[in-house]
C-alpha cells in the first residue's frame, strides 16, 4: 500500500488502485482536494461529478472526456491541460487559469468563467450556451465554432479572438473587447454589443 499525499489530504493506495481511482474514491466520498497537486495527473474519464478542487493544481493534467459536472475549480491551475471532451456543466471555475488548456468540444453549458484566464486556449467545437464569462480573458482564444448562445461575455477580453462561425446570438458583450477578433460568419443575431470595442 502506498500512501499518496496530496498537499495535506492524506489518501491510500492499493496496489490495485491507480491514483485516478484513488481520486474517484476521495470525491465519491465527500473528501475536500482544496489546494491539492494533480500536475500532469493521467485522470482521463474520471468520474469527479461535483468534486470540491478549489485552488488545485491540474497543470498539465489529462482530463480527456471526463466528468467535472457541477465540480468547483475556481481559482485552480489548469494551464496546458487536457480537457478535449469534459463534461463542465454547471461547474465553477470562476477565477480559473486555463491558459494554453485544450477545450475541444468540451460542455461547459451554464459553468462560470467569470475572470477566468482562457488566453491562447483551443475551445473549438466547446458548447458554452449560458456561460458566465463575465471579465474572462480570452485574449488569442480559439472559438472556432463555439455555441456561445445566451452566453454573458461582459467586459470579457477577446482581443485576436478567433470566432469564425461561432454562434454569438442573445449573448451579451457589452463592453467587450473584439479589437482583432475574426468574427467571420459569426452569428450575431441579438447579441448585445453596446459599448464593445469592435
């Protein structure tokens, strides 16, 4: 049995238990991972439905289609991570920093990214109807095709952004910054852009 420490929380593992079912079972059972270090952590398909990973440190993490439904992130490290095809509906990641994270179809319908940090990241594909991005930077972000519907994107940063054929429509952007952005067939039906720097 080897005991894994992750930044004072104190979890055992069996030599039949890979630390991605040790994180499973710490989440399953109610188990708190504030500040925890999962950097470059394999935790592909797992299953962490409402984990409590506030200010954790994903750095690097393989997060390949799993579920974070309704998890709370915020202010976690998530920079370079891969989260192609996660399931964030409802999460929390309000204050995240997910520079450089791929996003790739990933479903964040309704998650809150207020003041999140999404600099060069790749959301191509990624559902964000509802999303809370109130403030995010999003400076470089690829949106190729993002489903931004309804979305709040207030004071949001999305300087050389590129939206081609995102769907922008009943999404708020007032006082956005778009300066550079490629809005190319873009759909911009009902969307709120006073005071958007264009």
């Amino acid at each position: 049995m080897e005991i894994v420490d992750i930044s004072g929380k104190i979890l055992f593992l069996d030599d039949s238990e890979t630390l991605k079912q040790c994180v499973e079972n710490a989440v399953t059972s109610g188990c708190d991972l504030l500040d925890a270090n999962l950097q470059g952590a394999d935790l592909r398909r797992a299953k962490l439905m409402g984990a409590k990973l506030e200010n954790a440190d994903l750095r690097c993490a393989d997060l390949l289609d799993a579920n974070l439904r309704g998890a709370v992130l915020r202010d976690a490290d998530l920079r370079g991570a891969d989260l192609r095809g996660t399931d964030l509906r409802g999460a929390d990641l309000m204050g995240a920093v997910l520079r450089d994270a791929e996003l790739w179809d990933a479903n964040l319908m309704g998650a809150n990214l207020e003041n999140a940090d999404l600099r060069d990241a790749y959301l191509w594909g990624a559902k964000l109807m509802g999303a809370k991005l109130e403030n995010a930077d999003l400076w470089g972000a690829n949106l190729m095709g993002v489903n931004l519907e309804n979305a709040n994107l207030r004071g949001a940063d999305l300087r050389d952004a590129n939206l081609r054929g995102a769907v922008l429509r009943d999404a708020d952007l007032r006082g956005a910054d778009l300066m550079g952005a490629d809005l190319q067939g873009a759909d911009l039906r009902r969307t709120v852009l006073r005071d958007a720097v264009l």
